[in-house]
C-alpha cells in the first residue's frame, strides 16, 4: 500500500514538474526566436503527459469496475429494432 501511494504521489509530483518545465521552455522558446527551445518545451510536455497518465494507472481507485455477470458489451436486440430478424430480406 505504501508503495503503491508512493509510486502514485511521486509520479505526479513528476508530472506537474515536466509540465512547469516544457511550459517555460514553451515560453522561452516564443519570447526569444529560438526554435530549439519550443521544440524541448513540447517533448518535455508530450513526456509529462505520459507520466501523469502512468501515475494515473497505478492508483487503484480510478480501475473501472467491470462485473462479469452482466455482459456489458454484448448488444441487446431492443436497443437496434433493425437487428431483431424481422425485417425483409432483399
């Protein structure tokens, strides 16, 4: 448990660290012509991004609940009349 919390506290600390870089890069590179420093400032977005999401993954309280009793991805006749058979075959 504690792990898990430190892996999802320090991967957003990560994160929100990545983003306040590539935002000032970002910005660098627009206040002074410099397109090198534009082109850093959007990978190191691009790389907070994905740290945000993977910190995201690890959280166990964001899982989506499935129950497999229900079958929710199996579709229903009722939802599309055209599927029930009783339309004329051509």
């Amino acid at each position: 448990m504690l792990k898990l919390l430190a892996k999802g506290l320090f991967g957003r600390l990560l994160s929100y660290a990545a983003f306040t870089l590539g935002f000032w890069l970002l910005y660098q590179g627009f206040s002074r012509p410099n397109i090198g420093l534009g082109i850093v400032g959007g990978a190191v977005l691009l790389l907070g991004t994905y740290l945000m999401v993977q910190a995201r993954k690890s959280d166990p309280s964001y899982l989506p609940i499935f129950d497999e009793n229900q079958g929710g991805d199996a579709p229903s006749p009722e939802a599309n009349p055209g599927t029930t058979g009783d339309t004329e075959k051509l």
